[in-house]
C-alpha cells in the first residue's frame, strides 16, 4: 500500500542530510542522484513504489551566486507542464536581490503520473538541504499550466510546508469540500496569474474567488498583458515574489 505523502514528508525531513565537501555549487545547473543515495535505505524502500531506489531524478536548479549560508535562502519549487524545470535567464536577477535557490523538476511534465510529480516536488527539500541553508518560512510552489493543478494539490494537502504559491495560467478548485488543512492555508499566500488572452484567465479569477470565499484572505489576482500563456516577464516574476514575501514570519506554534 502506497504511503500517505505526509508520511512520507515525515520521513524525508528526519533522514540524516549529509553536506558537501566542497561547498554549495552556485549558478544554473542539473541535480541529479538517487533515492537511495538521497534518503538511505528505509528512505528509499518507503517510497519504492513510486520511484525504484537506484533510479536516477533530475532537478534544475539555479542558486544565487551571492548565496550565502549564514543567510539561509527562500526556495522556490517549479512544476511546469512539460519535461524542462528552468525559468527564464533574465529571472535569475530577481532570484539573487531576494535571496531564493530556484529548484524545478526535470522530466516531470503533464505526461508524468501525478504521484510521481507530487513526491519528487516533495523530495526537493531533501535535495536541497544537503548542500543549502533554507528558509522554510520562505519555501513557496510555482506551478505553469497543467502543473499549476500539482502545486495547487500541494498547496491545499501540505500548507505547513509550501507557504505560498503562483498559479500561472491555471490552476485547480477544490470543489464543495472545503480541504481538510483550510485554517493553515489560510495563513498562507496565493498569486493566481494568467495572460490578457488566455481562454482561462476566468476560471483564474473563479478559483481565485472560491478561495476568498473560503476565507483566503491573502490572494491576489495579475493579469499579464498581451500574452496568451508565455512565461510573465521579470517584472511579473517580481511582483509575485514580493506578494509571497509579504506573509508575516510564522510563529513558533505554526512551525
């Protein structure tokens, strides 16, 4: 039987991290290693029905090259809708002025299962807290298109990890039944962005309303001009990365 993601998020954050030897790698570049290498042995056969312990995932990373340890950094996990996991080059300045390592999953778009997305989204922390300092106060989902529906999935199931996310160019309901973790979402920070002429930038506002509804109070609604679905320009990126920031550091009973 296939264990609950929580549990396994349990799991992951317990397991002994080993740290490189020769200092945290910056710049844009691949990640790619193992459950077994990354979790152990129980790590890995706990998730074995998901992933086989010796089969190599791959995340794109981009780390500030001013990245600092005695500054732990923001994160920001990327879902997109197809195999890639970069954003675009001219990001990586808003990533360094506000201190956050980009991590994406490579080979993880639409045509994979949505567990497998689902978990190496949630192995990512694992991924990065055995070379990086991280502030999980400051650890946020970015989902595009088809992989908007994953980060929202995430989202809504796991608010205590993910503190806030960007929705771009879709996103997903959840329907009549408010989610179980609704008190901690409502904590938490959602950017719902779309182009002028997307088909769906009004089930973005929807969504974003239901939300609201539910009394997510911290949501904001852009609308990028003149594009259809085309990844927002930096000052969009900006913006959003400022909106998620702006959620008050949480306190030691929400941790």
């Amino acid at each position: 039987m296939k264990k609950p993601i929580t549990v396994l998020f349990m799991l992951l954050v317990m397991t002994p991290l080993a740290w490189g030897n020769d200092g945290p790698r910056t710049g844009y570049f691949r990640k790619s290693i193992t459950p077994l290498e990354l979790l152990g042995a129980d790590g890995a056969n706990a998730i074995a029905s998901v992933f086989a312990p010796d089969e190599r995932l791959t995340w794109q990373l981009s780390v500030p090259k001013n990245y600092d340890p005695a500054k732990p950094a923001a994160v920001m996990v990327f879902i997109g809708f197809a195999e890639w996991g970069g954003g675009k080059k001219e990001w990586n300045a808003v990533l360094e002025d506000h201190n956050i390592i980009w991590i994406g999953l490579i080979n993880g778009g639409d045509k994979k299962p949505i567990n497998e997305r689902v978990l190496r989204a949630v192995l990512a922390q694992a991924v990065l807290e055995r070379d990086y300092k991280i502030d999980t106060d400051r650890y946020y989902l970015f989902g595009y298109s088809g992989g908007a529906h994953v980060a929202a999935m995430l989202a809504t199931s796991m608010p205590e990890v993910f503190k806030g996310a960007l929705f771009y160019g879709d996103a997903l309901p959840w329907g009549d039944k408010e989610p179980p973790k609704i008190d901690r979402v409502r904590q938490n920070r959602y950017m719902f962005m779309c182009g002028s002429k997307d088909k769906d930038r009004h089930k973005m506002q929807r969504i974003a309303a239901a939300y609201n509804a539910a009394g997510v109070d911290n949501t904001d609604v852009v609308t990028v001009a003149n594009v259809n679905r085309q990844m927002p320009g930096t000052s969009y990126f900006e913006q959003a990365v400022k909106f998620l920031d702006a959620r008050p550091q949480a306190s030691e009973e929400a941790k």
